[in-house]
C-alpha cells in the first residue's frame, strides 16, 4: 500500500474499519458519479457579516455588528501567503501583541464559516484583534470553498495553515505545545475534525512544510456540527435547494453515505482528541453529535466544556450582546487547559 494511505495508529480491528470505511468512501467505491456541479469558480458572497445581521435583527432587533479596530497594543500582518497550490495563493493574517514577553504565547487558528461555500475570514478579524489584546496570537487563513475544489481540499489547506504555524513559531513567539483550532460554524466543524484527525495520513495534503505535524492541542468549536450524518444534523436535505453539504462533497448524502460519515469529526473521536469547548447557539441542529462527542472524551478523562446562549441565533459570535462573553469563555476555557 502506498506509505500516503499508512495507518497512523495502533493496527486494531476498529481502526482498521474506519480506514477502510475513508478509502471506500473516498475513491467512490460504491457511488454515483460526483459532481462537480457547484464548482464554478465564482466565489459565493451569499453569506457575510451583513447578510447574516440583515437576517438576524428581524428577530433580535438590539444586536450590534462588531466591527473590527485597531489596538496600539496590537500588531497586524495581514495578506501573508501560508501555502500554495499551483498558481493559487493562499492567504493568511496574524494578529499579536507588540509587547515582547517572556513566555511563549498561545496560538489561536480562526477558520470562517459560511457552509464550505461562502464567508471570509475578515468576518473574524474582530475577534481576532480582541483576543490578540488578550496575549493570543490569532491566524485567520482563508481555505477553498466548495465553489473552487471539494472535500477534503479544505482540510488540506486548514492543515497546511497549522504547518506554517508550527514553521513561524519562533518569528510570533509561539508555543508549538499550545496551538488551537477554533472556528464557527462550518468552521467550527473543521476546527474539530483538525481536532480529531491530527497527523492522520489520509487527511494531510501534499502542500506547505509538509515535514512538519498538524496535530492540535485544544478546540473550540463555535455552533460547528459533529458529524454530517448524525440523527440530529440536518445536513443533507436537498429538497428545497442543494445542501452545502452537497455542494462540498459533490454526492447527495444517500449516494455515498460513507463519505459523509468519513468526514464526520465524531467518526473519529477518542484518546487522541484535544481538550474541546462548544460555545452554541439555540438552533439544535448546529450541535449534531455533540453529546456523542463528548461522552467518548469524557471516556478518555479528556476535558469538554459548552455553553450554549439561550434563545440566541446561530450567528450570534458576530453581534452584541453575545460576542463579549464569547471571548471571555474562550479566554478562560485556555486558561483553563493550558494552565
């Protein structure tokens, strides 16, 4: 077998299924044609911060945009180019403190959402500078929607990113023990299968300081699914319109179950996971397979923590009054795991 398909852990008989299950699923083995139907190459602006305030404050009319500011304390590099694939640059930007200090700083990756198909990581950028006030360094790296290439080149790139990290540790004056993957919505998924899939062969891509480990040592997942196929998710219903599920896999859910289930983070939780905070909203589908998840973790004596906002709308990290104390959750889980 090809060394890029070498198993990664212990040979038992339920790692061995699960691999089995990803190679099935992802050479197409016992599926329809996939379609590349919703690669057009046109990028998808269906879902920003204005979109989803419009959408929102029908609902909740006293929500406040927040919008991105400038600290004197704070030091941005922003358009860096963290890998590339071909002609196609990638970008990223950080954010830190100016101050130097002594002790190597915690690093924070903030991956957007937008269903794998819209959204821009400059809807982050607010919680970016907040957090960097706070002594975190925050990479914000855009990743290839599903209107430009389809799973898994989004966790190629995501995990390119976490590489590059590991590559500039010294120049940010990161600590490579204390790196996060955070993100919202179809961000927060990625952020947990980042979580889940650390160093796993299959999923690492071929680009960008590949010499280098991608595993994570904590997730916040921001109202971000668990898995794709849970009796809870409601991915995958095409009725109305096509899912971004859909779009991103390039198969309806029913012709091939199995990649769906294989790009499921709860396919692959257990002793290796990080330390996991969900910080939801009230639309109970957002948190698909998450009391599943966190039974394994907490199986393994490995910390979960969640806080879900009453009553709050799914895009509630972008407003007031819901993105002050999101910041202070994520500072505290930090502290609290990273000691």
């Amino acid at each position: 077998m090809n060394s890029y398909f070498m198993l990664p852990y212990p040979k038992d008989r339920g790692r061995i299924k699960t691999w089995l299950m990803i190679l099935f699923a992802m050479t197409g083995i016992k599926a329809t044609a996939q379609s590349y139907a919703g690669v057009t190459n046109i990028r998808d602006t269906s879902y920003s911060t204005y979109s989803a305030y419009i959408n929102t404050k029908k609902e909740f009319p006293d929500i406040k945009v927040v919008n991105e500011f400038h600290s004197k304390a704070v030091a941005e590099k922003r358009n860096i180019t963290y890998n590339a694939i071909g002609k196609r640059e990638l970008k990223t930007d950080v954010f830190y403190l100016v101050k130097d200090t002594p002790v190597l700083r915690t690093a924070i990756i903030i991956i957007h959402g937008g269903g794998w198909r819209s959204g821009n990581r400059t809807q982050h950028y607010p919680l970016a500078q907040k957090l960097a006030e706070l002594g975190y360094v925050c990479i914000t790296p855009e990743y290839r929607l599903s209107t430009e290439a389809l799973f898994p080149a989004a966790i190629y790139d995501a995990k390119a990113a976490i590489r590059w990290v590991r590559k500039h540790a010294g120049k940010y004056h990161i600590d490579t023990n204390r790196i996060v993957a955070m993100g919202f919505s179809a961000g927060g998924e990625m952020a947990a299968f980042l979580g889940t899939t650390g160093n796993m062969p299959l999923f690492e891509g071929t680009n960008g300081f590949t010499d280098l480990q991608t595993q994570v040592n904590a997730v916040v997942d921001i109202d971000g699914t668990l898995s794709f196929v849970h009796p809870e998710t409601g991915e995958g219903d095409d009725i109305k319109r096509t899912s971004a599920g859909t779009y991103w896999f390039g198969y309806p859910k029913n012709d091939n179950f199995k990649l769906w289930e294989a790009a499921s983070p709860l396919s692959y939780a257990g002793g290796r996971t990080p330390p996991t905070l969900f910080l939801n909203s009230a639309v109970e589908r957002m948190h698909a397979g998450r009391t599943d998840y966190m039974k394994i973790l907490s199986g393994y004596n490995i910390y979960t923590e969640v806080h879900t906002f009453e009553g709050a709308p799914h895009s509630f990290c972008l407003f007031e009054p819901w993105f002050q104390p999101t910041v202070n959750y994520i500072d505290e889980f930090l502290k609290k795991v990273f000691k």
